[in-house]
C-alpha cells in the first residue's frame, strides 16, 4: 500500500474572490485541503487548530491581516500556525512588522503563483504536524523505520548510508510534491549558512537509487524543481 501524507489544511483570508480562487484552486491541485474566509474578524480561531497555514492580505478591513496575525500568535492554539501576509502595500516597515508579529513570509501582489506555490511548500513544510502513526513510512512495498533509521524492502533490509537515509526519509515525506536541492542540503546536512553543494546531493541521491532498485526508479527529478518520489 502505498504512503499517502495528508499535505496539509490552509485558510485563505481575503475578500478578493479571483485570487482567492485562483489560489484555491492551484493549491488544492497540489494537495492541499484549502478554505477561505473574506472577513478576517469572522475567523474562528476555535477551528483552526488542525490548520498549518494561513495566507492573509485583509490589509484594508477595519480588523486587518497584522490583528489576525497578532490573534494567531497570542492564542496557545494556534500559534504553530503558518502565516503568510499578502497585500498591494509595498512597505518595508510592513514586512518588518509582519515578521516581528509572527508571520513567516510577506509577499506583494501582484504576485507569481510559481513563486507563491513554492512559499507556501517551504512555509508548510516548517509547520507540518507531528505524524500520530508511529514512526514507519510505508511506500509501495517499501517500509523505512525513522527510529532505528532501517529500510525494508519486502522484508528484505537495504543497506543505506545514514545520508542516503535522511534523504529517503525527507522524500517520503513529501510523497508527489518535489523538494529541491537546496532544500533536501539543508535539511541533510543540517547547515544553512554553508555554501550549497547541488553536486553532492545528486550523488547521494544516485547512490540511493541503485540500492533501492525498482523503487529507486521512482526518484524523479525536474529541472528547477528538484527530486520527488511518486
């Protein structure tokens, strides 16, 4: 059976309803559960808890996107929240506040929905909830136990580096949904003020697959996306 992650809930919060479907729409194409809400002062925070983003502009309501930032991050049950603030106002000392608030990314529309997609990947990655099942990925007849850092493939162990690990974990973790170089070099070799060595991570990556034979097959890689397992 294979693994399916459950990607995540995200909250809308604007009162543009074309971007607001837009966003919607693609975000939902990615594999996200996503609902909106035009009226930043009707969100209700009781409901949020099984939430991992919330994307806001509502920069303009009486109650603003900055005050729901503010609520998000005062309330013990919803301050793991993601948060990214969006808005026309192209004001550094707004992306200054937002941050200091709590938010995690600020961007300006109009914006790219390529660039938006990616943000909100890095920003859920960051905020993913902790797995309730125990710590065995299971993918096709693969089974990869993060305890003990072991893979098994119908029951068979495969021999893995403890890099070649991480990386296969960092993958099953985001089953159909790409993770790029530099994201999978930060994670791996746990430095993100080093100089970021894409060729290393190509060669680990290779490495991985041969040892996983049929399953290593399904390591795919796009050119500026980077690697997925699907």
């Amino acid at each position: 059976m294979s693994f399916t992650p459950a990607l995540g809930h995200i909250l809308i919060v604007d009162d543009d309803p074309n971007i607001c479907e837009l966003l919607q729409v693609n975000l939902r194409s990615e594999g996200y559960s996503v609902d909106i809400q035009p009226v930043a002062e009707n969100v209700d925070l009781s409901t949020l808890q099984t939430a991992q983003l919330v994307i806001v502009d509502a920069m303009h309501q009486p109650f603003s996107g900055m005050d729901l930032i503010f609520d998000l991050k005062d309330n013990p049950e919803t301050e793991h929240i993601g948060i990214i603030l969006y808005s026309t106002i192209k004001s550094e000392r707004i992306v200054i506040d937002a941050l200091d608030a709590g938010a995690d990314d600020y961007i300006v529309k109009p914006f790219s929905l390529r660039e938006m997609v990616a943000r909100v990947k890095s920003v859920m990655r960051r905020h993913k909830l902790p797995a309730r099942s125990a710590a065995t990925l299971t993918f096709a007849n693969m089974e990869a136990d993060l305890n003990s850092q072991t893979v098994k493939i119908d029951g068979a162990p495969v021999t893995l580096s403890k890099t070649e690990f991480a990386i296969l974990a960092m993958l099953l973790k985001n089953v159909n949904s790409y993770v790029s170089r530099i994201e999978i070099h930060r994670s791996v070799w746990n430095d993100e003020t080093a100089g970021i060595n894409e060729r290393i991570v190509d060669t680990n990556i290779s490495r991985l697959r041969k040892k996983l034979g049929e399953i290593g097959s399904r390591i795919v890689n796009r050119s500026g996306h980077g690697y997925m397992i699907s």
